[in-house]
C-alpha cells in the first residue's frame, strides 16, 4: 500500500516523487491506518457483495488524508478478469523480502534510542513524525485501530503474525532470529506451502532456459513451454489452496504495508536517515550505516532482497492469479514484449520477462543457488493424474 500511495500522490503532483516520500514519511499515523483500512474495504476479497467495513466505519474511513480524488484506492476487478499486475498493495513476498534484510530489528533500536534519550542525536521534526508513524505501523503502539493492523491481545506481536504468514504460504521463515539472535518465537501452522521454494527454484530455472533462447531461431533452442506451464500451474495451486475464503488477505496487506513503511525509510536520504547521519546511494548502504550506529547489522544480502522485492510481488500475483492457463502463455514469464500475431491480452496483464530476469539474478545472489544450472528436476503432475509409482 505504502509505495502505491507514494506513486499516486507523485502522479497527482507532477511526477515529484521526492515531495510524495516525504508527505507519507510525515503523515498522521491515524491516516496512514485509515487509508490501509480503506484499501481493505475497496478491495473486497470477499466478494459477497457487501464491503467489511459497516456505515460507521466507512464514514471514519472517509475522514483519512488520502480518502478522495485521485489518491482514492481502486476497485476491486470484476470476479472474471485476473487479479492486476499491480493491486493496491503488493504480494506478501514483498514483505518477506524486505523483512529478510532485518531492517525492522534495526529501525526497533532507532525508536528505541530516539525514544529513551539522546544518543543518537536530537530528532528532527519530521524525525519525530516518523517516529510516531513507525510505533503504530510496526510496533503496535497502543491505539483503537491495532486490530486493523492484524494483532490483538491474542496476537500481539507483530513480527510473528508476520513470520507465521511467511510460513504459512512459502514454507519459509525469516533467515534471522531475535533482536538477540536467538530463535524467533512463532505459531508454524501444520498446513503450510513447504514444497514452494523447491518448485518456484525449478520454475526459475526453466525460466533463464526459455530467456537464454528468446533470440535462438535455430536448431538447440531448449525452452520447456510446457513445464514452464506446469510449474506455473502447481506453484498457482499451492498459493491459492492457502487463500481460500480470503483467508491471509488481511496479514498480506499489514505486513506489505509494514514493510512499505521500511523500505521507504531508507529509500533515499530521507529525515530519518539525515538525522542519523546515514546518507548512501543505495537503501542497502543507508541500512547498513543504520546498523552500525545501533549495533545490528542488516543481511548480507540485503541488497539483492531490496533489489527484487517489486518484481517478486509482480511474478507471484501473475502465478496466484493463474495468467499461464496453457503452454501457449507460457512466454507472458519470459518474454519483454508480445510475440507477433498475440490476442490482446486481458486487463492487467503484459509480459514480465524483465522482472523476471532480475528475480532470477538477486535471488540466486540472496539464496547462493546457481540458478542457471539444473540440479534434480522434480516431477509435475497435472491436476487430477495419478501418481506415477516410486517402485
């Protein structure tokens, strides 16, 4: 949610996208809740003809900063048309990637620092105005609305609603533990996607195979439409068989917008990042001054997990929402542009064989996988066939 407001505000403002960072990175906490409360009830996952949100909720609703004009969140796509390219917030990969970098722990001692005393400086205004953004967006500072953010006195810790939604739909936990680097407490659901990396790794694969011969019109040409497509459609399987009755909707988007909130933190040289005397060329750099002003430091990798967010976010909605029906769409993951003689594709589709190729090179730069080699193939069975036997 964080960066399409940012986006909007910036279109709205002719293109200042400068001036948009730091109208959200300084905005009221309530309205910054509001607006995700808002993009919840357009959204309307649950598709049952009425929105969540009630009369009184929707008249509060209406009061937030950004509630009208063109910074109005969009409806949500008839039942029949695929799920955009980009909805109003982004896959729950995106916060998985940008929680992998553990900028939250260290934007945690930040707060904690600017809060109990002097250490780190004194806040600037807009410093403080973040500071009382990120208490409520990712640390539960205690308001009416902490319910809206997916934690309640049943759950009250964020990062582990967060880390129990990683695991749940990707079979994955965070590659760091506590602030004190122990292991980080969570519920593991029984029921979770635990095969995904295996299978999205193998997809990956066949999907630098079909880019490495885009161009090859000649004898040699090793590209796999069909795996591409099967692959394609397991991975579909998997995510939507954790999203029945919109069930994660809710988590997807407080720790996309959680995540937002950080990865725009440290974006460019922003307040926060001034004031902490912080100022790099990449949000990677600019977190690891962060870290080593408070005594964390950030992945190794962090760069790469910045890197691919966006484009991680983008390739999954397109797998949940199903876009390769058959192998004949197989190309809508690796081409840049429609081949010769394609139908119009529906509204929300185009190719993504860009973002895909940089998904390819940071997350074999973040995992240390050679993706571009093949390892074990593992076997794909369409839905419905029998299950070839091991003897």
């Amino acid at each position: 949610m964080i960066p399409q407001l940012v986006q909007q505000i910036a279109a709205v403002n002719g293109g200042d996208l400068a001036g948009a960072q730091a109208a959200v990175l300084t905005a009221d906490p309530l309205d910054l809740v509001l607006r995700m409360e808002q993009v919840w009830n357009e959204a309307d996952l649950w598709a049952q003809g009425q929105p969540p949100a009630g009369p009184a909720r929707s008249q509060l609703l209406a009061t937030n900063a950004f509630a009208t004009g063109a910074w109005r969140p969009p409806p949500a796509a008839p039942a029949p048309v695929p799920m955009p390219a980009q909805p109003a917030w982004d896959h729950l990969i995106y916060g998985y990637a940008i929680e992998n970098t553990r900028a939250p722990q260290i934007l945690a001692r930040v707060v904690r620092a600017f809060r109990s005393g002097e250490g780190l400086g004194v806040p600037s205004v807009p410093t403080q105005r973040w500071l009382d953004a990120t208490e409520a967006l990712l640390f539960n500072a205690a308001n009416p609305f902490a319910a809206w953010l997916s934690t309640s006195g049943v759950r009250p810790d964020a990062e582990a609603v967060r880390r129990n939604a990683y695991y749940r739909l990707f079979g994955m936990d965070l590659a760091h533990g506590t602030d004190a680097n122990a292991p980080y407490p969570f519920d593991k659901a029984e029921a979770s996607n635990r095969g995904f990396v295996k299978v999205f790794e193998e997809l990956l694969f066949e999907l630098w195979r079909a880019i490495e011969n885009v161009r090859n019109l000649v004898a040699g040409n090793t590209t796999d439409d069909d795996r591409i497509y099967r692959l394609s459609e397991q991975l579909g399987f998997m995510l939507r068989s954790r999203r029945i009755g919109a069930v994660l909707g809710r988590e997807e988007l407080a720790a996309t917008t959680a995540m937002g909130w950080v990865e725009l933190t440290v974006s460019s040289n922003t307040s926060v990042v001034r004031d902490l005397r912080a100022e790099a060329t990449s949000s990677a750099d600019r977190l690891r001054v962060i870290g080593e002003r408070v005594k964390l430091m950030p992945h190794s990798r962090a760069n790469s997990f910045f890197a691919m967010a966006t484009e991680l976010s983008l390739l999954l909605r397109a797998l949940e929402a199903g876009w390769v029906t058959s192998s004949g769409q197989a190309w809508l993951l690796y081409q840049t542009a429609a081949p010769p003689a394609t139908p119009p594709l529906p509204p929300g589709q185009r190719p993504l064989g860009s973002e895909v190729r940089r998904v390819i090179t940071e997350w074999a730069a973040a995992s240390g996988r050679d993706l571009k080699q093949r390892s074990v193939p593992i076997t794909v069975v369409p839905a419905g066939a029998p299950v070839p036997s091991r003897r």
